[in-house]
C-alpha cells in the first residue's frame, strides 16, 4: 500500500542546479543535502517519494535580474534566443548522467512505467521520471529522442519559454493571458506524434495557448500541464484559462499545482509571503474545473520562489494539513498526492 501522504510531483529542477555545481561529479551532494528546495534529506522529511526530474538547458541569463523584475507590480520578461542542437545536446546529456549517476548512488531510480513507480512510491527510493524541459538538444530527425527515450525519457516539453524548432512559448508576463504567438511549427506537429507514437507525455506547462490547442488537436495522449496554475485565480501567462483546463478535463489529462508564488498570487509576484491556504484556493479551483482524479503537485522545486511557510519539499506535510484543513478526505488527498499521476501516466505511457 502506498501511504496516503506519499507525493508524486510533477516538476522539478535539481538537474540544472547539479549541473551549475559540476554535473554527475556533484551529485553526491543531493544525498548529503544540498542548498536549495529539494535534495534526499528534504524528500525523505516531505513524504516525496516520486517525481519529475526536468532536463533543462539554460540561456545566458541571469536569474537573479529575472526573479528581482517579477517581483515588480508588473512586468513582461524578454524570451532568450534559441539554442542550437550542438549547443543544447551536450548539457542535455550532462544532466542526463547526472540522473544516470543519481541512480547509482541509490538515491533514486529512473522509471519508465508504473509498476515500477508504485513499487518506489512505496518501498522508495524515489522514483524518477526523466523529463525534458524544451525540445532544445532533440534534432529533427529524432536521433536524440529515440536514444534519450531508450536511456528513460518519458516526458517532453517542445518548449520552455523561449522559441524551439518546434514551437513557441509563454513569456513571464504579468498580467497577460497565454494567447502569446504562434503555436507549434510543422516539426512541432511530428514530434508531438513521435512523442505519441514511443509513449511519451507531451508537456503543456510553458506552451501558448495556440501551441496548446496545436498539441490537443494532434495528440491522442490525454492532456497533461505538468506545472501550472488557474488563470481565473492568477492572471499569469503562465496559468491555465478556463477553456484550456476545459480541454484537459475533456481529454481525461491532469494539471499539477505550481508552488511559485508568481502563479499563485492574484499580483503576480515573485514574492515569498504566500499563505499556504492560497495553494489550496488554486487547488480547489482546478478541483472545480477538472473534477478530484484530474489534478496532482507539480512543485518547481529549485526552479522558483516557493511561499516562505512551505520553503521546500521537506514542507510538503504543511500542504497537505492546509488540504485536511479544508475538509479534503484521505481518498482526495490520495488521489492528488500521487493517485492521480499514476493513473494519467498509465494511461499515456501505454496509449
Ligand atoms: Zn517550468
């Protein structure tokens, strides 16, 4: 039996910040503890016993200028330029070892299907969902996908914010819905149906809305946003509209609770002094919207300002007691904790 409390996550960036330490040579650290909002120690203390692990290649930017202008009333973040294959692939690569490398060391365990993330769940260690966070180091021809995929790549976002081969995103604009641009390009559309094809999840966090009903056009796959929030409750770029959470319920997918704060916040700032109970007020939305098997976590960690009260995923207990404060049931605080990932990523893995 997996316990009530265990939580799948659908998001978070330990990858990119191992990679910043020195890659696979770092990894030891996630064990020992690190400095930040997820390591073993702070998943042991939360109850997290599975999740999303983002490859991500950075631009040359810099995060603190970016967080420090989201903390304004308003703001709207220029998209970095696009990275080419031969640039992105090698970081890909050297976080993908760093996944590879976490494996060994015991602490986790990359999983390709269920079975074996109830097993984790479970009996631990954490089970690990190789994700990738834009398609920037996937080649055209899918060379890459194909040999990511057979290393255990089983979620694929075509794009993070800034513009891929394969379509455009979302910029951290604040207040602005997510009709942003165009939606995916024509290369967009193959890999969507590659991605069907090898039972891949295609990520809708970070997608504009016309890339969105792209992706819900083409996709047989229910609808997935790993990482996203209701824009009835905050009107971000980032969040979902009514219409897109419609769609997602419609197609039996699932949406993740984002724990940044700029998503959450009515202002839309990237501040820390968020009540706990405004997660469960976008969680009661999407419960609303997408109905109680249809909505699971999808924290950010390490990739964002978290509400000071929870602080990382050792605070993961204060959110579920903000959940029972609410009158959520065990049989509901299940389904979201973890339920509902195993039973979206079931019916997409085997699709
Ligand atoms: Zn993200």
């Amino acid at each position: 039996m997996i316990q009530t409390t265990t939580v799948f996550d659908g998001h978070n960036d330990v990858l990119l910040k191992l990679s910043r330490l020195g890659g696979p040579a770092a990894a030891e650290r996630f064990v020992t503890g690190l400095d930040g909002q997820i390591d073993l120690p702070k998943a042991q203390a939360g109850g997290l016993g599975a999740g999303f692990f983002a490859i991500f290649v950075p631009s040359p930017m810099d995060l603190d200028a970016d967080m420090a202008l989201m903390r304004q009333p308003a703001y709207d973040l220029p998209l970095p330029h696009p990275i080419p294959v031969t640039e992105a692939l090698p970081v890909a690569l050297q976080q993908s070892a760093t996944l590879l490398r976490l494996q060994h060391l015991g602490a986790l365990r990359i999983c390709t299907t269920t079975a074996e993330l109830r097993d984790c769940l479970e009996n631990g260690p954490i089970g690990a969902v190789m994700h990738m966070e834009g398609a920037e180091a996937i080649d055209t021809d899918f060379h890459s996908l194909d040999v990511l995929y057979a290393a255990g790549l089983r979620s694929l976002g075509p794009v993070w914010s800034r513009p891929t081969l394969y379509g455009h995103g979302v910029p951290f604009r604040f207040p602005s819905d997510p009709d942003t641009g165009p939606g995916l390009t024509d290369a967009g559309k193959a890999l969507v149906k590659r991605c069907n094809d090898l039972g891949i999840l295609v990520d809708l966090s970070h997608l504009n809305e016309a890339g969105f009903w792209d992706v819900a056009q083409i996709s047989t796959a229910p609808f997935v946003a790993t990482h996203s929030n209701a824009y009835a409750l905050c009107r971000h770029a980032r969040n979902l509209t009514d219409r897109q959470l419609d769609a997602i319920r419609d197609s039996d997918g699932l949406a993740g609770l984002n724990f940044a704060t700029a998503f959450l916040r009515q202002d839309g700032r990237m501040l820390d002094d968020v009540l706990i109970t405004r997660m469960v007020e976008h969680l009661d939305y999407m419960l609303e919207k997408l109905g109680e098997t249809r909505v699971g976590f999808g924290s950010d960690f390490d990739g964002a300002q978290m509400p000071r009260d929870l602080g990382d995923a050792a605070g993961l207990p204060k959110l579920i007691q903000a959940m029972r404060d609410r009158g959520y049931d065990d049989a509901l605080i299940a389904r979201i904790c973890h339920g509902n990932w195993l039973r979206v990523l079931e019916a997409t893995w085997t699709a």
